[in-house]
C-alpha cells in the first residue's frame, strides 16, 4: 500500500489529513491542491466499505456526527475539502473558484484512489452537499461513460444545486449575461442579497454548530461570474440528463423560505435553493433515484434541529442498508441514533 502522508487535522483526535497536490492552476491562480481528510477507524469497528464526502459552496467537512454515523454502519470516512475550498485555499486564491466543474475531476480521482488503494475490493458511497451534488454527479456521469463506474456503488445527495433559484425568465436573461461576463470578467462578485442560513447554523447566531468562520463564513464567500457561469453550464447539462451509473439517494426539505428575512421557518425549511427544483430535476440523475422530502429540514438536511435530523439520518441508514451499502451495528438496529446525538466539533 503506498503510504500515503497522513497530517494531524483541525478536527483534532481522530482525525488526518492528506494534502492532493494538483499543480498549476488552469484558472491561473499559482498552485492547487485539495485536502482528503480521514476519521480513523476505531476499536471495535468493522470496515465494509467507504464514503467519499465532499461539500458544497461556501463550506468544508466539519461535521463529525456524520461521519460516526456512517462508520458504525461499516463504512470508512473521507471527505474533500474541493480546490480553493476549505482547508484546500491557499493565500492570494479566490475562494471556491473555479471555471469548468470538470477541473474537480482531478480531485475526485485522486481521492477515489487514495479510498480504493485503502479499501480494495470495497463498495464506495459517494455522499455530497449542495454544490458539491451537482459536481458529484457529473463526474459519476463521466465516470459511467467511460466505463469507470466502480468501486463507486452509490450516491447520496443532500439538498442538491440542481437549478437557479427564481423566475425563468430572469433565469434565462442571468445566464445569457454570465456567458458573455465570463470571458471578460470572470473574477468580478455579484451582487448576492443576505441571508440567514448561516446564522441559524452557527453558536454564535442560534444554532448549535461551533464552525470556523473563516472556512464558512456566515454570509458565505463572494459569488464570482466565471464560477456561477460554470455552475450553470453544469446545471445545462444535468437537464439534458445524466446516467451517474449507481443508485441514488436525494433528500432535501420539503419546504424554502428565499425571502432571507429571519422568521419562525428559518429553522425549518431550506433558505438557500428552491427545494421543487430539487424535486424536479433529480429524475434526471438517471439509474434509480429516491427522493424523499423530510419536514421541517434545513438546507444541509444533515444540520437541521434536531427531529428532522434524525428522521434525515434514519432515511439515509435504511437506504444504505436496503442496497448492501452498510453494515447495521447493534446500535443501529436498537434504532439507538435519536434526535440527542450530539453536534460536530470544529
């Protein structure tokens, strides 16, 4: 096995790091790299396969909860903080920016070796936030066409960016616009109303997730033209319908609230994308796609208060296990995983 350079995470015990060196940056800004972080298998756990997780805009992996919820069901787990993202920024980059979401495909690759040479012969559990869902499933689809499917035999997508939020009218006049700024503008920032997401989430506002600040700020990072330009090119694509190879699994809440005015539904619903979007175009996932809705959910499902938490946690362990993805601890099968389990340490 090649031993690859595990580092000490922010995380703290339990948790290592692995830097992907990627080289020049296509978008110009010097040398990238991405960061694969690992929760080390403890005593008493088995390994039956492993979870790739890779987060959305504006984010990284911090959410430790679900990692342990996924490892006592036999399931090793990784995340990728994505080039510019995260632990992966490095000085003088814009964060998250990137021209095409075809360039994470490097970094995806990457990773999935690193967790096949760790793991070989084991199913691996493409799970992804957000922005991340979009990018996780056009690479399966790239994947898939290429007949590379394996060792990924699942997708799990929680709260997918599969359409621009608003009217279609304005829809079409933004997109047309991006295409025509990307090429001679593509770092300008748009103008991007506030919100509330981040501040129902994060202990110093009213949630419970003592996240940093400077990796996830509370009204998220500058939206730039040339990547919300690659994001819709990607969204064009997914419409026109994809084949990610593999089963698929998509939650979201069952309600928005894009007014970004804080109210008695910031809690409870998804104040970031327009959860019918979501709905609409995950048929066009291709193979086979579950999609439930679960009440009163947040935009990351797996963040929301503590009931729809569960029931978010609950939704995806039943799926896992009802396609061989997962080995049911003791604890899980007592239906042990409840609404108390605690919050992630960042």
């Amino acid at each position: 096995m090649h031993d690859f350079d595990w580092q000490p995470d922010i995380l703290g015990d339990g948790y290592r790091q692995h830097v992907l060196e990627l080289g020049d940056d296509p978008d110009g800004e010097g040398q990238v790299a991405a960061v694969l972080v690992r929760r080390d298998v403890r005593p008493g756990e088995s390994v039956h396969g492993a979870v790739l997780y890779v987060h959305g805009f504006s984010d990284y992996f911090f959410q430790t909860p679900m990692a342990d919820f996924l490892a006592e069901r036999g399931l090793a787990f990784y995340a990728l903080d994505l080039r510019k993202s995260g632990r992966a920024r490095r000085a003088g980059q814009t964060a998250h920016y990137v021209s095409d979401l075809a360039l994470y495909d490097a970094e995806l690759e990457r990773a999935l070796s690193v967790l096949a040479e760790r793991h070989p012969g084991l199913p691996v559990v493409v799970l992804a936030h957000s922005t991340g869902g979009l990018v996780t499933a056009l690479w399966l689809d790239r994947r898939r066409a290429r007949g590379a499917v394996a060792p990924v035999a699942g997708l799990v997508l929680n709260s997918p960016w599969f359409d621009l939020q608003g009217k279609p009218s304005h829809r079409g006049v933004l997109t047309q616009a991006l295409r025509v700024l990307a090429k001679v503008a593509p770092r300008h920032r748009l103008a991007v109303m506030p919100g509330v997401y981040g501040t129902t989430l994060h202990t110093s506002g009213t949630g419970e997730w003592d996240f940093d600040l400077e990796l996830k700020p509370l009204q998220g990072f500058p939206v730039t033209v040339g990547w919300l330009n690659a994001v819709r090119r990607g969204h064009a694509r997914l419409h026109r319908g994809l084949d990610v190879g593999v089963p698929s699994l998509v939650l979201r809440s069952d309600r928005s609230d894009l007014s970004g005015v804080r109210s008695e539904l910031s809690d409870c619903c998804d104040t970031v994308l327009d959860v019918a979007q979501i709905a609409r175009w995950s048929g066009c996932l291709g193979a086979e796609t579950t999609v439930v809705p679960i009440a009163g959910a947040r935009h990351d499902v797996f963040l929301s208060l503590p009931g729809p938490r569960a029931h978010a946690y609950r939704v995806m362990g039943d799926w896992l296990e009802q396609h061989g993805l997962s080995a049911s601890s003791a604890r899980s099968r007592r239906g042990e995983w409840s609404e108390g389990d605690g919050a992630a340490r960042a």
